[in-house]
C-alpha cells in the first residue's frame, strides 16, 4: 500500500456484513485507510464511503445499479467485480497479497477519480471567479458615482469572501507633507447602525494606517490576539459600544495605475456562510474563519480593479466639477455685460432639464418611447446654459440702443433745430432791414414778421417734441407718422439739403413700427445665435456633449419654419431644441429682470404659449408635459442672481420671439 501511502489521503472503506472477518481489516487500521462496516444504504448515507465491498447482504438490500446511482463518487466493489467468490474472501481463503493488491488498485482509482473531480471543480470554480472579476470589472468601470462605486466594491468584497463586513478607507493629501485617512463606508451584514464619515492621521498605529503607510497588506487570524511586536493596534471601541466581535480581518492597499497607495480595503469576519448572523463573541468564534491565501488572492484582484475605478471616478468626477463651474463662470461673465437679464440662462437651464424629465415619464402617444438619458438631460442642461453665448459677438452700440435714433443722432437734430431757428431768427431780421431800407417800417408788416417767426419757431419745438416722442420704443401711431412726413419735408431753403431736419437715416431710424432697432440691427441681434454655434463649435466637447452646439443653434427656430436663423422646420429641429424653445420663451415672457417690459404672470405666459402651439410654431405636446407637469414652478423655489439696478439698457435676444405678443397687448 505504499504507492497509496504516499498520496497522504484519508479513504474510508465501507464493507458489507460479509467482509466483516476479513483478515486484512486488521492490518490496515495503521493505514491512511478506514475500514468501516455497513449494514445498509443508510448506514452508507452516514459514513459516505470512498470504497464500498457490496456482500450479498447489502445487495439484497438493494441492487448494484441502484447503489451506483447513490454512491456516483465511490469505488464499489462486488463478489462479480473482483471475479473471485465471496466466501473466499470472506474465509480468508483468497491470498492475503492478491487482496491487499486488490484494495489498494481499488483505493488508487479513487484517488484518480476524486483528483479529476477536485481538478475540474477547482477549475470551474477558477472560472466562475474569473468571470466574475470580470463581470466586477465592467460594472466598476461604468460606474461614475462615487458613493455607488465603493457601495458596490464592498458588497463584491463581501460575496467573494463571504465575510459578514467591510469598510473602505480613502486617503486625503493635506498638503505637500502630511496626509488623512477618510473613513468613506462600511457595511456589515449583523449590524444596522447609523455611519459617519471620519477623518485620522495616517500613521502605523492602526490596522489601515499601516496597511497604507506601508503598502503591505495584513491577514489577522484574531484581531484580539495581535502580537505587542507590531506596531498598530486593534481600536475595540466599536465592538464595546456594539456588543460586535471582530475576530479575523484582511486589510489591503488600493492602488492607482501609478502603483501609488490611494486607500485601503478592509475585510471582516470571514464566515462559514454568508447567512449567518455574528452578535457576540460567542457567534464569532463559532462563524468565523480565517482568511485563505485563496480567497486573499482574489481580493487582491478586487482591491486592484477597485483602486483604478475609484482614481478614474475620482478624476471624472473632478472633471465634471472643472466644467461645471467653467460653464457657470461663462455663463455669468456673459450676464455680466448683460445685468439686467442675469439668471435667465441658469432658469432656461432648470426649465428644459424638468421640462426633459416630464417628458421622459409622458403617457402622451407620440411622446410615450422618448426616455432621455442621464447624459442627455446633462447635455441639453449645458446647451441652455450657453444658448446666450453668442451675445458677446453683438456690437455693444446695438445691443445696448435704448432709442430708435443712435448714441448722439438726437442731440444733433437738437443743433440743426437751433440751427433752423438762429436761421429764421436772422430770415425775419433781414425782411425788417429791407422795409428800413425801403421807405420805413410798416407796424403791420412788422408784426406779421414777428408772427411767422414765432409760428416757426413753435412749430419746430412741436418738430422735437415729435421727435422725442416717437424716439421712444414704442408702436409708431399714425399721426406720429404723418408728422415724421412733414419733418422729413421740411426745408428752410428747398434748395439747400443740408438745412433738413431729418437724414434720411434718421428718418428711416424714427420710422421703425415698433422697438428700437431697424430690420439691420435686429438681424445683428438675431446673429447672436450663429455667433453661439461658432463659438461653441470650438470647444472640443465629448462625443456625449457632441450635439451641444446644435442644439442651441436651433433655439429660435418654429415648426412652420418661421423662425431663425436656418429657417428650419418641424422634422429638422432637434426635440432637445424645442424644449429649449418653449422655456426660453416661457422665461422672457416672466422675467421681472427687464426694464424695459413688466413682468407677465404665469397664466398669460401659458396662453401664449399654448396659442402659438395651436398655430403650429411650438410643439403642442411638449407645451401641454409643460403645464400638465407645472414644468414652470421649477424656478419658483429657487434662488437666481438678478439686477435690481436698471440704470443700463440692454436688448435681450431671447425677447425678439415675442414681438408680436407685445404688439397685441
């Protein structure tokens, strides 16, 4: 039995009644073998023998196939198998050599057999867990989260070791010379008490502190029972306050791809199994096990997967962080030359990111498999918040034009005015000189000289106030307009261009319908959002952010294709930029930051919008997820940098899709 011997296995051996007075029993107590005997299926069932000699008796009791399909792991051997007669075996009279050969040919299969077994056990076992490190992998590398992303390391930690908890530590650089250890999360399947985020020196004198400081990891059999030679310590204040026991422990650095030490990863209490609770000692020296070099293993592919994703997290987090506020302070310093209209992108910015999310859960027909992503609410977010972006393009002279006439065009017409009047001044003077002149002054003469002058003089006072009137921003009535005529014709001398009142120019100014600005000026206003889309077009954005630039380009445009500056109808504006539409408009129809317009309430806003929904401008149903969703009271709770100081004017691009309202009101 040597050959056997040396496999250093332990085998029992079941034997039926009939072998019980077999010789070769004796013999081989002394051995890695332990001859047992069985006097039915169920007394088989308790020992589970590796080898089992079926006498008559037991096959009577039940036949050769049936104990094959009970026993499929064990070796059985039967009076037709060893092709020798039982009684024989059973007298002794079988050569004792032939039967021990016998026994040890049969014990060897075995151990070929359960070898095999145990290979290919341990090598699906090899591949469950590659698989599932990969499968870990995968979902830690999705994950941008941070919270969720060290949740989710813990919980794998705790299902590949079954081990009843876990904490995760990340370290915090101070400054150049000194570092903290965060204590991030903990988990424990015994236990539901609350947590709080902590924060300690990094140094040797606890369990994670060494493992960080060192880069070395540590397996504690029992954290109760550390050697006074190390240099940490087991805190068990914990455990006293809990009622816990924290027997054994697995502590591991977490790497970054730069092999530099980013956390630790601490595993405890690994259990017999995971369903078992641990609520005192007793429980704890009962549950638990030691950490194997197996499991440690993959642990440590765990921990070193799990260091990446939190840096790359960590990083994209920081990322977003950095764009974040780059798009906040161009938002703002756009505003800033603007501070009458401040925080009308940041509530643009709200209204479409709700207005999407309504839409996302719409019953509607058409709207019922529209379902934005996470990343496309955050894209048409930045898309509102730079919709404006394109204002910095526009001159300041016409962005800021309070008047119909240009900085300075009125104070010149006051100057021809004076001009005109020093002129009819000296036109009566001359008339009265000639009658002097000529014979001597007629009283009524004289005084119908004076009479004109005067008439003159009142009727260009009447020319200016005109002027100044019409000046202003409003609808140009018709008798304004009539009086514009007769300036515009007025002349000193007919022949003589330079003594007009008006250019031509300022005639063309003065004559606009509505406003401040000429057909020239608004197209230069309305230019802000091409000007939007080129800058925008320059930033290298991510393929997630790709449609930013587009976009906003589309925000002005209408269904029917009236709007600007591409003209484009229903199927060619993208859905994100009708959103954008309805709540840009939505906005510059509610602002009470403008001072040059009242703010209008909510329910005339929302008219007006389902009006030109009804005329086939905006999107009907995203109007109607819109008022049904109170899509509009997202910016009532929240707090916006507005301009009280209304001493500057300025045009607000947004405000030119309204023109006609206005015109009506």
């Amino acid at each position: 039995m040597n050959s056997f011997a040396d496999n250093q296995r332990t085998i029992t051996i079941g034997y039926g009644p009939g072998y019980a007075n077999a010789a070769v029993w004796n013999d081989l107590q002394s051995k890695l073998i332990i001859p047992t005997e069985i006097v039915s299926v169920t007394a088989a069932q308790r020992y589970n023998p590796a080898l089992i000699l079926l006498d008559h008796h037991l096959l009577r009791d039940m036949e050769y196939d049936q104990w094959a399909e009970q026993f499929p792991e064990a070796i059985l051997l039967a009076t037709d198998s060893m092709e020798v007669d039982a009684d024989l075996f059973l007298t002794n009279a079988l050569p004792y050599r032939q039967t021990m050969k016998l026994l040890e040919m049969a014990c060897y299969q075995w151990v070929l057999k359960s070898e095999k077994t145990e290979k290919a056990r341990l090598q699906d076992t090899s591949f469950r867990y590659l698989s599932k490190l990969a499968d870990i992998s995968i979902s830690l590398s999705a994950e941008d989260d941070l919270m969720t992303l060290l949740t989710k390391i813990l919980t794998e930690g705790q299902n590949i070791a079954c081990c009843d908890a876990a904490s995760l530590y990340l370290i915090n650089e101070i400054n150049d010379h000194e570092r903290e250890l965060i204590f991030k999360l903990t988990q424990n399947d015994s236990l539901d008490l609350p947590f709080e985020e902590m924060r300690f020196p990094m140094d040797e004198s606890s369990i994670a502190g060494y493992v960080a400081s060192s880069d070395s990891e540590l397996n504690i059999p029992d954290a109760y029972q550390l050697s006074s030679n190390v240099p940490y310590k087991f805190n068990q204040s914990f455990d006293r306050k809990s009622g816990y026991r924290t027997k054994s422990i697995f502590a591991i650095p977490l790497t970054n791809k730069q092999k530099e030490v980013i956390g630790v990863l601490q595993f405890i209490n690994r259990k017999k199994a995971r369903s078992l609770k641990i609520s005192d000692e007793k429980s704890a020296l009962a549950y638990t096990l030691a950490f194997d070099s197996d499991i440690n293993v993959l642990l440590q592919a765990l921990a070193s997967q799990a260091g990446i994703a939190i840096e790359n997290t960590i990083l994209q987090n920081d990322i977003k962080a950095l764009f974040e506020g780059f798009v906040n302070a161009s938002v703002s310093a756009i505003e800033q030359r603007d501070p009458t209209t401040s925080g009308h992108s940041f509530r643009v910015a709200d209204l479409c990111v709700d207005l999407a999310k309504s839409v996302s859960v719409s019953n509607l027909t058409r709207l019922r498999n529209i379902r934005f992503t996470e990343t496309e609410v955050r894209e048409l977010k930045y898309a509102a918040l730079l919709h404006d972006f394109g204002k910095v393009g526009v001159r300041e002279s016409v962005l800021v034009k309070e008047k119909k006439l240009t900085a300075g065009s009125l104070e010149l017409i006051q100057f021809r005015m004076r001009l005109a009047q020093e002129r009819l001044k000296n036109q009566a003077l001359t008339q009265k000189l000639a009658m002097y002149q000529n014979g001597g002054p007629d009283s009524a003469r004289l005084g119908n000289i004076d009479n004109q002058l005067d008439h003159d003089i009142d009727m260009l006072h009447e020319f200016y106030r005109a002027i100044s009137e019409v000046n202003e921003p409003t609808v140009l009535k018709q008798d304004n307009r009539d009086m514009l005529d007769k300036i515009k014709e007025f002349r000193l001398d007919s022949s003589d261009e330079e003594l007009a009142i008006l250019t031509s120019e300022e005639f063309a100014l003065l004559s606009i319908p509505k406003g401040s600005l000429s057909p020239t000026e608004r197209k230069e206003i309305e230019s802000h959002v091409v000007h939007t889309q080129n800058f925008l077009n320059h930033i290298p954005w991510t393929k997630e952010f790709q449609n930013i630039p587009t976009i906003a380009a589309a925000q002005h445009e209408k269904l029917d294709g009236s709007g600007y500056p591409y003209g484009m109808k229903e199927d060619e504006i993208p859905l994100p930029s009708k959103i954008m539409t309805i709540c840009d408009i939505y906005d510059a129809l509610t602002a009470s930051d403008r001072p040059y317009k009242p703010a209008m309430n909510a329910d005339k806003a929302i008219d007006i919008l389902v009006s030109e929904a009804d005329k086939g401008l905006l999107d009907g149903d995203l109007v109607q997820v819109f008022v049904d969703a109170k899509v509009f009271h997202v910016i009532d709770t929240h707090e916006y940098s507005t301009s009280s100081d209304f001493q500057s004017f300025s045009h607000h691009p947004c405000d030119f899709d309204l023109h006609k309202h206005e015109h009506k009101k």
